[in-house]
C-alpha cells in the first residue's frame, strides 16, 4: 500500500495551514502529468496539487530546502545533504526563481498570486531555461514545454 502523503488533507479545517514550498516548485506543480521519482512521490505531489487547487487562497512558505513535496522523494537524503552536488544544484533553481521574483526566503504568500506571479515574471524562454536548464523532466513537463512564450 502506497504512503499516505505527509500533507495537510483538503478539508476546511486545514485550509488555512501554510505549506513550505520550494521555490521552483512553483513551476513543477504546473507542469505535473503525473510522472515522478517513485510511486509514492507520484501520490504525495498530486496530493499536494489537490490540496492547492481546493485551497488557492492557501499561504504558502517559499523556501529553498527541502519541502512538503521532497518529503516523499527518495531523493531527499541528497538534496538535503549541503555538499552534494545535486542539493546545490537544486536550491540554486530556486535561488534563480527568487531572484527573478523579487521575494526572499521564507516569503509567504497565497498559492493563487504565487503562480501569478511566478507566470508574470518567468515570461520567456531565457527566464525558464535558467530555471530549468538542467532538469531531467524537461520533456515531461508541461510548465516547460508550454508554447506561449
Ligand atoms: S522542467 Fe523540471 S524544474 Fe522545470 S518546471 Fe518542469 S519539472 Fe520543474
Ligand atoms: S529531487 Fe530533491 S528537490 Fe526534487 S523533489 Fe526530490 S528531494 Fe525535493
């Protein structure tokens, strides 16, 4: 039986729960169709996808650590770990989507202006291949491949 996901149930007694995010998840969960690192990955993300679209007035932490999402990821012992390559790498796509966002870390702010603003901001293909030029998901992801830029 898959792991129940570590996030907060879309009900409305937790609707107002702030949920720690990574930064360039922000574009990830836009481009979610269902492929991920393992199949309990797969159920928590879409959990957390679920949750945000019941909740889009829900406040949400931007962070570049590890978040409600990598809590499933079997990867989360490397991207948490401060010398690997790979946690460098990865906090370093959401230090680039910060600095494109004008936002701090531990910004918080609603899930709704959050994709509006991260939709505003990262408008062409320069700004989406900083943020996602070494992404192994790339041709999986619709938030990438999108064609209006
Ligand atoms: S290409 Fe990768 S990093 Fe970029 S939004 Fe998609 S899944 Fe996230
Ligand atoms: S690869 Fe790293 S940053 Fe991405 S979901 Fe897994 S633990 Fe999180």
């Amino acid at each position: 039986m898959l792991k129940k996901s570590n996030i907060p149930r879309p009900d409305s007694e937790t609707g107002s729960k702030c949920l720690k995010i990574r930064a360039h998840h922000l574009c990830c969960i836009q481009g979610f169709q269902g492929y991920g690192y393992s199949p309990a990955f797969v159920v928590n993300l879409r959990a957390v996808i679920e949750d945000i679209k019941a909740f889009p007035s829900r406040s949400l932490e931007l962070v570049s650590e590890c978040d409600v999402i990598c809590d499933s990821c079997p990867g989360k012992r490397e991207c948490t770990a401060q010398v690997s390559i790979a946690s460098r790498d990865i906090r370093n796509m959401d230090l680039v989507v910060m600095k494109k966002l004008k936002i701090e870390e531990g910004t918080i702010m609603e899930a709704d202006k959050a994709f509006k603003l991260i939709n505003s901001q990262l408008a062409n293909a320069s700004d989406v291949e900083d943020v996602c030029g070494a992404c192994k998901w790339r041709q999986k992801c619709l938030w990438y491949l999108q064609e209006e830029r």
